[in-house]
C-alpha cells in the first residue's frame, strides 16, 4: 500500500535526521553516464542564469519505509538510487569547492551524514557494497584508488563547477530549487508487492536489462536477511562466472532448455516469470539453480 506520495524539495527529502538511503542488494552499480550527469549540471547551471526563478523536477524516488535499530530509519530504494548518488555527488563537489567552512559543514552534516548516528549509520546513502567503499572514501575525504563510476562523477562534477562562471554556493542554492515525487511504500503489507510497483515505474532513469529484471524480481520480495543471504552466497557467484550483460542469454538458454523451444530475446523477463510461478518456484530454489547450472 502507498503510504505517502507528494513533491518535495531534494533538500528536505535528504535531511531527515538518523535516516539511511539503503540500495539493497539486488539493486545493479551505480551507473550514470558522463551525459546523464552533464545534463542535471546543466539543468541546474540554467536556474542560476535564470537568477533563482525557476524550479527543476528530478524525478521519482520510491521506498520502502523500514524502521532500522535505535529509532533510526531504513529507506529501502526500489527506483531512484542513480538520481540520490549523482545528487549527493553534486553536493560533495560543491562543499569541497567552497571556501566557506560553514556551508561545508551545512552540506555534509545535513545531507551527507546522521552526525549523530552509530558509526555503520553515519553515511546516509548506503550503496551496493561494489560502490559503498569508495563512496565512503569520497565523503571521509580518504584517497580513492580504484576505478569506479562514482569517483569519475564526483570528479566530473568538481571539474564541471571550476569551469563554470558560477560559484560553489550559486550551486548549492540552485541544488535547493530541484524537486522530487516521493512514493513510500508499507514495508509491513504482506499484500504489496515492490516489485509490481518497480515494473510499472516510468523511470527516468537507466532502462534495465532482462537480467536486472530477473535478480529484483527473485530478491525484492523477501525478506532483508534471506535476499542478503541468497545475493551473496548465490547470484555473486553467477555473476563471478558470468559477464553481467551475458547473464540475460544464460537465462534465455536456460529457458529454451526448459520449454524446448527458443524464446524471443526480448520476452525474456515475462517468460521467465511465466515459467517461474508456473513451476511454483521459491527464490532460494530458482537462485541455487541458475548458480548450479552457471559452473557448466
């Protein structure tokens, strides 16, 4: 059931006190496109040049309201973890461009961090764990060594403001214009399924792939401890074996074995969930299977 829907300002969105934006696990990376980071830059460079009187609308962000430990709250993201990473980015490059110590501390304490959290809990968005490690980096303002999309946007960003006529804080008051559409969902009604919602989303966003489809439709609906479980002890191992844009012809074939006949490559995701409640299939029975059949 949808609890609550309406536009907000990004800002306050991001500056609820002790709340993490956790991406679970069947979620894929991060994965903007320089163009993709480019246009919100440039959208937002066009509300400085129109001095402050325009808003600009970033899309839908959708959860599932979770409480965590210690009152501390769980916004488990089904649609909308690209649009939070590149915001937040934004925002980081800007507080380290700024030579202004009080909007530095303005923008990491209020929507970079819970400054008041348990150490796990201090950075609000919790990233799939191959981006976690660097994200934190960049937040903590530790060294960042390994190739990753996140720190190639945080760059882009810094180099995008210092080529920019406009400075930090024009940025960071045009940031405060940009709104979103919030969709929470019950995270307690056995009756909802995520996933449906997930699918009918017009996401402006990256479109996904069959296999994308695939792993959110066998994970988002069970509980945290089991999708955490069967991700990391079962679809890593697919995907160690695997390359991650050739898992969605490892199930096509899949699905050719099991019917006999070959199946349209661009009706992948619907046979698969055909087959899938026709055979009555659990996740944890489908997941051991395609990680059993991926060692061939």
């Amino acid at each position: 059931v949808i609890l609550k829907a309406d536009t907000i300002k990004f800002f306050e969105f991001l500056e609820q006190k002790k709340t993490i934006f956790n991406i679970p696990v069947y979620q894929r990376n991060y994965e903007w496109s320089n163009e993709q980071c480019m246009q919100l830059f440039s959208d937002v460079e066009r509300i400085i040049q129109d001095n402050f009187e325009r808003k600009h609308f970033l899309g839908t962000i959708v959860y599932v309201d979770e409480r965590g430990p210690k009152l501390s709250k769980y916004f488990n993201i089904i649609d909308g973890q690209q649009r939070i990473t590149s915001f937040m980015l934004f925002l980081k490059a800007i507080a380290d461009l700024s030579k202004d110590t009080e909007l530095y501390i303005e923008i990491v304490d209020d929507y970079l961090l819970n400054p008041r959290s348990e150490e796990n809990d201090k950075i609000k968005l919790k990233s799939v764990e191959k981006d976690r490690i660097v994200f934190r980096k960049i937040i903590e303002n530790q060294n960042v060594e390994e190739a990753s999309k996140v720190f190639e946007n945080y760059n882009l960003f810094v180099d995008s403001i210092q080529e920019s006529q406009y400075s930090p804080k024009d940025f960071f008051d045009a940031l405060s214009l940009i709104e979103i559409v919030y969709i929470e969902l019950n995270g307690n009604d056995e009756s909802e399924n995520p996933q449906i919602i997930f699918e009918s989303i017009n996401s402006t966003g990256l479109s996904l792939s069959a296999s994308d489809l695939i792993r959110n439709f066998l994970l988002m609906g069970i509980d945290y401890e089991t999708q955490n479980r069967l991700y990391k002890d079962y679809w890593t191992q697919i995907e160690d074996k695997i390359p991650t844009n050739q898992i969605s012809t490892f199930i096509r074939f899949y699905l050719t074995l099991k019917y006999g006949v070959t199946v349209n490559e661009r009706r992948i995701y619907e046979e698969y969930k055909r087959f899938f409640i026709k055979k009555k299939y659990t996740p944890e029975l489908a997941i051991k299977e395609h990680e059993a059949d991926s060692k061939f």
